[in-house]
C-alpha cells in the first residue's frame, strides 16, 4: 500500500526519467534505434527499477496512465533529437499486457504521435511473447496500430509457448529473441539451433530479428553464424538517461 501511494504520487508528478539503449545491426555496426526504459527517480530512495514498479502499476491500472507518460516522453524526445539533426532512429516502447487491452490504445497512440509530431514510422511497441499468445483479440489490436504505421516487436520470444506456429497469423515486423538463447549461444549448440531457427521463421514470415542481451564478442560472432544481423546490450551500451546517450549519438557517428 505503501509502495502504491507513492507511486500514485510519483505519477501525478512525473517523477520518471527515460532509460536508452542502443540497437545495433551487427555487421556494420550501424546504429538502427533504441529501446525506451523507464525508471523512478525517487526524491529519498533515488532509482527505482521497473521490476519494482511496472508489475505494481500493472496490478492497480496505473500502467494506463504511466505507459502513455512513457510513451508520450519517448516520441518527444526521439522528435527533439530528430529536429536536433541527429540521423533518424526508431524508438522501442515497452507496452504491457493491461495496456494492449485498452479500448482506446490506438486512439492514445495517434494523439501522441500527433502531439509530439513524430512519425509513426519512427515508432515501434514491443510485446511480451506471453502476453500475445494468451490474447485472442490481440491480431485485431496489433493490425489497427500497423494500420496507424506503427511498427510492433514480439519481445522475449522463444520463452512464451512451445510452437511457434502461431506467429504466421500476428501482425507484426520484429522477433526479439529473448536473452537465455544469447547468454549461452557462443558455447552452447541447442540454443544456436535454437536462434537459427528463429531466424529461418523470421525469413519466411518477412520479419526482422535482432537479439537481446549481447554482452559478449564471441556471442556477435555466433549470432552472425546464425544470419542474426541485428543486437542490443551491455555490449554496445547499458541504458543510458538522455544526456548520456545523446553524447553516445554524438560518438557513434
Ligand atoms: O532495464 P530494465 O531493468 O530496464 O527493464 C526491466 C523490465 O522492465 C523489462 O522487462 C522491461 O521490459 C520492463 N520495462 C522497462 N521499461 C518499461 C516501460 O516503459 N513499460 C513497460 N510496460 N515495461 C518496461
Ligand atoms: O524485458 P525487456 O527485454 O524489455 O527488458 C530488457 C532488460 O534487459 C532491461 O532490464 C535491460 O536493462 C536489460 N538488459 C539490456 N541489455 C542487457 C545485457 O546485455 N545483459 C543483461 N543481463 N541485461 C540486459
Ligand atoms: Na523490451
Ligand atoms: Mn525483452
């Protein structure tokens, strides 16, 4: 309860700073966006993880309100550091499972990106494998917020469900393959079997697949083996508050 009401408090007063971390395509090194993550800038308690707060806002429908702040900052900023005159990324945002279920959660996107004048190109919705495989109505959720040209990512994939055909009926651009399959991938053969088999799908099914986790060199080269040609992690860059990640824009070309 405790936690709760702060929370309500953190929200009414926007106490949340943006997180960014790198994408990267893995053969060139080129930058090819950056995934939006949240953290609460707590006056006494300092920086609070998501872990701590989203399932929270998630229990108490906090989220709706928090997710559009989140989603709102994020297409704000990415907007400035376009009109800034850094090349154009597109922004990952983070949406969870109470938020997909939102009656007007297209509308809310439309209004931001119409607010905030960036273009749906420039924006991308990751979800949560689990939560798409237990949604019925999420084909017809994910369709209307392509339709808005807005791009969407299955994040976490390869833990959610034991087959994947289901994804030929989804919507969307990107398999994220979740970080288990990196984390071992350079010395471990069932889990290259594994990426190379989700990379085949995403070649049939027209998707892009980038792999989550990269921390190591070796695990580039193992992804590469296995035609995944697009990371983010520690191995590029942690998340990093803007200022930071402007001064990793300004390096990184
Ligand atoms: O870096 P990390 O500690 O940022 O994130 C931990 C978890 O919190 C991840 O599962 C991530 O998807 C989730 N998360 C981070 N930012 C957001 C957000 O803006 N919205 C939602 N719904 N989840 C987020
Ligand atoms: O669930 P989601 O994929 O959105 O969450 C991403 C989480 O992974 C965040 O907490 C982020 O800080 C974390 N993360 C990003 N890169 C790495 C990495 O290279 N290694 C590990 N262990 N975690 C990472
Ligand atoms: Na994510
Ligand atoms: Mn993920």
């Amino acid at each position: 309860i405790l936690m709760e009401n702060e929370l309500r408090k953190a929200i009414a007063q926007g106490h949340f700073e943006i997180y960014y971390q790198p994408k990267k395509d893995l053969s060139t090194g080129k930058l090819t966006g950056m995934e939006a993550l949240v953290r609460w800038i707590h006056p006494e308690l300092g920086i609070i993880p998501p872990n701590r707060f989203i399932p929270i806002a998630e229990e108490t429908g906090m989220i709706i309100e928090l997710g559009e702040w989140i989603l709102r900052h994020a297409c704000q900023q990415n907007k400035r550091w376009q009109d800034e005159g850094f090349p154009p990324l597109k922004v990952s945002v983070n949406l969870s499972a109470r938020q997909l279920h939102q009656k007007n959660l297209v509308e809310v996107i439309q209004t931001v990106l119409k607010e905030t004048g960036l273009d749906a190109q420039w924006l991308e919705l990751e979800i949560t494998e689990s939560v798409l495989v237990k949604l019925e109505e999420a084909i017809e959720i994910l369709q209307a917020i392509r339709d808005s040209g807005v791009q969407i990512s299955i994040d976490d994939f390869g833990t959610g469900y034991n087959s994947f055909s289901y994804i030929k009926h989804l919507p969307i651009d990107t398999i994220k393959i979740d970080a288990s399959f990196i984390q071992d991938i350079h010395q471990n053969q069932e889990s290259q079997a594994i990426v190379k088999a989700i990379v085949t799908i995403a070649e049939s099914l027209n998707l892009n697949v980038i792999a989550e986790g990269v921390e190591l060199l070796d695990q580039v080269a193992a992804l590469s083996e296995n035609g995944c040609d697009q990371g983010q992690g520690y191995l590029f860059s942690k998340p990093l508050p803007t200022g930071d990640f402007e001064q990793y824009l300004l390096s990184a070309h």
